[in-house]
C-alpha cells in the first residue's frame, strides 16, 4: 500500500500538534509503507562458485574440464517467483589440468579467448515448484553466437550464513549444449559434439532493490 502526501499532511493535522513524538512516529511508519522491495540481489562468490563442462572423447572416457573465472548476480524474489540471473565466465579461464591443452582450448581452434574472452549467461524467465528453483531459461552466448538454453536446476537453497553475517543462495545447474552450435565442433564426432555445462554457484546478498512505483 502506498500512502500520498496529501494523505500523511491530513493526518498530521488530526493529532494534536502538542504530541510531536506520535506525529513523528506516524510520518515515518507512512512512508516505510509506502516502500516495498521486489526482489534481493545476490553477488556471485567466485570462491565459491565452479563452472565445468562434460565430453565423450573417442568414446574412451568422459572428461571434464574447468573454468576457474566465474562472476555475475542473482536477483529474486521468492515470494512472486521471479528474478533475474546473469552469469559470465572467463573464457580464458578454461582449466583441462595440461598448459599445453589449455592453450589449445583457448586458441582459435576452440574458445578464441583473445577474440570473445566472455562466456556469458543470462536468463529470461525462472521456473519454481513451490519454493524452490527448478528451472532457468535464458541465453547462453559463446564466441558472439548466442542461443537459447535451459538450465536444470538439481539443488537451491537460501540461508542466513554467519560466516559472512549476510544471507546466502546457491544452486546447482545443468544444460546440455552442442559444440556445433557455437563453432567449436573441431574433432567432432570422434569427440562428442554434445556438452553437459555444469555450474555450481554460492551467491551473497547485497541489497534490496526498491520496487517501481
């Protein structure tokens, strides 16, 4: 509910001027009613927080690889189910554990890191059962192409956390992607040409964002 001036002044004139304390006390109960909050925006902990990806390679094994630069934010609101999520990785981040095959990854063979060093993420709509997070659609955008993906989410949580005397959301999310889709289909189909995109991430509030009158 919001409360216009025209109102609160009424309102003032009816208590006796003498009471200033109550008049006071009134004039900003008013005025924190008339301010709500839409959602709570959370700054991705890159301490906490891990991007990885999935590939068949020759059909020997699956192999995983890394990246070690992720950032972004989180808004939500969990009482209308709502929010946004932006995510961006460092291309030139890729971790596979060998030098020589992480500068391969990030050659323009691969990533072409120098060329398009984000790998960015942002959603268009949240999906809840209940209170929690169950899936997030959005864009996913790697080397300038960008295509929609849906982000499986296996685990959300939200906690006050003392350790940082602030509260705290993190999930964990899955796409499956194709390499082809982005320009990065070198060796397929000897190496897979589907992807599983994993994130793990710990976000920590930051403030509350006033909602639009």
């Amino acid at each position: 509910m919001q409360t216009s001036d025209s109102q609160i002044a009424v309102l003032q004139k009816q208590l006796p001027k003498k009471n200033a304390l109550l008049r006071s006390l009134l004039l900003l109960l008013m005025l924190g009613s008339s301010t709500c909050f839409a959602a709570d925006r959370y700054l991705i902990d890159p301490e906490h927080t891990f991007s990885y990806f999935e590939y068949n390679h020759w059909g020997l094994s699956k192999q995983r690889s890394r990246f070690d630069t992720t950032t972004g934010s989180i808004e939500i609101d969990q009482e209308t189910h709502s929010g946004s999520i932006d995510i961006e990785i460092d291309a030139a981040s890729v971790s596979t554990g060998s030098d020589r095959f992480n500068q391969v990854m990030r050659s323009g063979d691969f990533f072409d890191a120098a060329n398009y060093p984000k790998i960015s993420f942002k959603s268009s709509s949240l999906h809840f059962e209940e209170q929690q997070l169950t899936k997030v659609d959005g864009d996913l955008t790697i080397k300038g192409i960008t295509h929609p993906v849906t982000l499986e989410i296996s685990n959300f949580n939200c906690r006050f956390m003392l350790a940082y005397g602030k509260q705290a959301c993190g999930a964990n999310g899955s796409a499956k992607i194709l390499r082809s889709d982005y320009k990065l289909a070198r060796y397929v189909p000897f190496v897979s040409d589907a992807v599983t995109l994993h994130i793990s991430v710990e976000a920590i509030k930051e403030y509350n964002k006033p909602a639009p009158d």
